[in-house]
C-alpha cells in the first residue's frame, strides 16, 4: 500500500514538472525582455542635477497572454478539455511505471533468496515458510504444494497426477504473468494516442486563428498569435506525454521478460521436486 502512494505523489510530481517547465521557460524569458528594456534607457547627463534626474520606473513583469497559464485559466473549454485529458494521461503513466517497476525489482529480489534458500530445505513446508506470504513465489509454490496433496473430485479425477499438477502450477505463473502485466496496455494507449490528443488542439487553435482572421477581415499578428501560440503548446505537451509512456512501456516489457524466465524457471524445478518427492512416497 505504501509503494502504492509513493508511486502516486511521484506520478503527480512528474506531470506537474512537465507541466510547469513549459511556464517556467516563459517566465525566464519575460524576465529577460524586461532586463534587456531596463538596459536600453538612455542614463542621465551628468551636469544634471541629481533632484532633476527622474528615475526610470520599474519594469513591471507583463503577463503573457499566449502562456500555458493563460490557456488554463482564459482558455475555451475544448482547449482545459485537451490539457485535462492529457494530464490524466500523463499521472496514470507515470504511476503505472513506478508501480510496476516496483513490483519487478520485488520479483527479482524475491528470485535472488529463492535460488539462495527454497531448495536446500530439508521439506517442501520448511521452503514455503522461508518464503515471502504476500510474494509470487510463494503464491506458486503454494499452489504446486496443495495440487500435489488434493486430487480430489468426480471429473479431476481422471486427469492424472503429473499433468494436474501441471496444470495447476502453469496457472499460478500465469496468473503471476498476468499481474505484472496489468497496465502496460495503458502505457500503449497512451504512447499512441497521446500526441494525436495533442494534434487535436493544435488544429482546433489554428481553426480559431483562422475564424479570428475572417471576423477581424485582417491577418494582423495580435489576432492569431494567441491561438497559434495554444496550438503549439497543445503539441509539446502532447508529445511530452507519450515519450515517457512508450518508452516507459518497452522497458517494462523487457523487464517482464527477465523476471517471468526466472519465476517460469522456479516453476519448473519446483515441478521436477514435487514429482520427485511423490516416486520416493511411493516407495
């Protein structure tokens, strides 16, 4: 649970550092503008008396009006519902990558002290209490324990001990391969989609550019620079928000990958232990 929150304030800081930076840019540049207006006043001469000389008043920052801030708070409503959207997008990416990365890196730690421990016990329930309760490990071998000792049932019955136990382990990996899975479909979702969302309010604020133009009867800048400025702002965000998500999806999937061999390797020798401990029963 706490991993959990923890994934979700970074998610949340994530999306408003790339949300902010875009202001932050804007706001270096004013500030800049109005250091360099400061620069240009002519200094007074110096046979002037002090008490003549008025000093130049100062540079007050101007708002911006074609900023991320002003399309927030001055915008229409299909331009907050472009930038909403793609602000969900953005948290539920970065919360789906650091919660499965999370649960990748514990897989991965949980394989380490399995290979370090599980099989040198001298019994199969010595191995599962070594095992974490809430891991994937031991939710598998678990699983094999129990199909191993219950075969019970009318139709079950006549599904020999092997292939139950078979099947019952590959059911639990799966269910693990699943589990891990989960979100990454979002991910891909959203790495596709995302810059189209953006390309949307690109074209929708050049459309409102151009309806200013035929009213106004003028191309005249104060009129399209506005929507021009929101319409490109819409793409940066955009594409600001499918990097993370496909690149964060490739990842992941990699890392699926690696962690699944070692769970699928556990499965089997967990198998090959089980069928083993049943010949020498047996005897």
């Amino acid at each position: 649970m706490i991993s959990r929150l923890s994934a979700l304030f970074a998610a949340v800081a994530c999306a408003a550092t790339l949300a902010v930076s875009p202001l932050a840019a804007q706001a270096q540049d004013q500030a800049a503008s109005a250091a360099a207006s400061a620069a240009d006043v002519a200094p007074a001469p110096a046979d002037i008396a002090p008490a003549a000389v008025s000093e130049p008043a100062a540079a007050k920052p101007v708002d911006n009006p074609y900023s991320l801030g002003n399309i927030v708070a001055h915008g229409n409503v299909v331009d907050q519902a472009v930038l909403a959207i793609l602000a969900i997008m953005s948290m539920g990416s970065w919360y789906i990558l650091f919660t499965k990365l999370w649960d990748t890196s514990k897989i991965a730690r949980e394989a380490k002290d399995v290979r370090a421990s599980f099989f040198k016990k001298a019994s199969l329930q010595e191995g599962l209490k070594s095992l974490s309760e809430t891991g994937a490990f031991r939710f598998i071998a678990q699983t094999g324990v129990e199909a191993s000792e219950h075969h019970e049932g009318a139709l079950t019955e006549n599904i020999d001990h092997n292939t139950w136990v078979t099947m019952n382990i590959d059911r639990a990996v799966s269910e693990v391969n699943m589990r891990l899975q989960g979100g990454l479909g979002f991910l891909a979702t959203v790495g596709s989609t995302s810059p189209f969302i953006g390309l949307f309010g690109t074209v929708w604020g050049i459309l409102q550019a151009l309806t200013q133009i035929g009213v106004a009867g003028q191309a005249s800048i104060d009129k399209v620079a506005g929507p021009v400025g929101a319409a490109l702002i819409m793409t940066a965000i955009g594409l600001a928000v499918a990097v993370p998500a496909v690149l964060g999806y490739n990842w992941l999937v990699n890392r699926n990958k690696s962690v699944m061999g070692q769970v699928r390797a556990f499965a089997a020798d967990l198998h090959g232990v089980l069928m083993g401990s049943r010949k020498v029963a047996g005897r």
